[in-house]
C-alpha cells in the first residue's frame, strides 16, 4: 500500500467516511457532513479532498452536487498486498476452525 493511502487511512475521520460510504453508497457531502456534528461541511470536503487525492473515492455530479463513492478498485489493489501478510494467519486459523467442525 503507497504511503499516500497509510496517510490518508490513518485518520480516523477519513475512515468514518469509507465506513459510511461502504454502509449506504453514494453520498452528498451534507449527507456525510450530517454524521459528524462536530465538523463542518468544509471539514468533511477537505477529507474527501483527500480520499479523492489517494484514489480511495471518486465524484460524479448529479445536479448541483458531487455524489462521492468509494474506488472498490484502488482500495482492494492498495490492501491486498499488505492483507496478503497476515493470510498465513487466517490460513491457520481457518485450518484449526475446519479441524474443529469436523470432529478430527
């Protein structure tokens, strides 16, 4: 993953807004700006700014506003090598799981 992402990712704002666009789908910025009472809408664009800038969400225009939606592509291409580490784990544990359910 480019450090760009592990910069961007690190914020914890940042990956509220993933969560969310994750959650329900494309959103406006008042949309998103509503989940956080503690932020103004400019706050919430500057982040976006910033998720757009690493790739990790893209914009459309509908009307007057930008609907923002995350980069499925860019995001599982960014995650999977360093996802691809812990694999042995998962592996294991998956194994161990397997062993259990079937009674061996």
């Amino acid at each position: 993953m480019s450090d760009d992402i592990f910069r961007t990712l690190a914020d914890p704002t940042r990956r509220r807004i993933l969560d969310l666009l994750a959650e329900r789908g494309a959103l406006n910025v008042s949309e998103l700006a509503a989940e956080f009472p503690d932020l103004a809408a400019s706050g919430i664009s500057k982040h976006l700014m910033g998720l757009r800038a690493a790739g990790l969400v893209n914009a459309r225009r509908r009307g007057r506003q930008r609907l923002y939606r995350i980069n499925a592509r860019v995001l599982a291409d960014a995650m999977a090598p360093w996802l691809a580490k812990y694999e042995p784990y998962w592996s294991e544990a998956l194994e161990r799981l397997r062993t259990l359910a079937e009674g061996r």
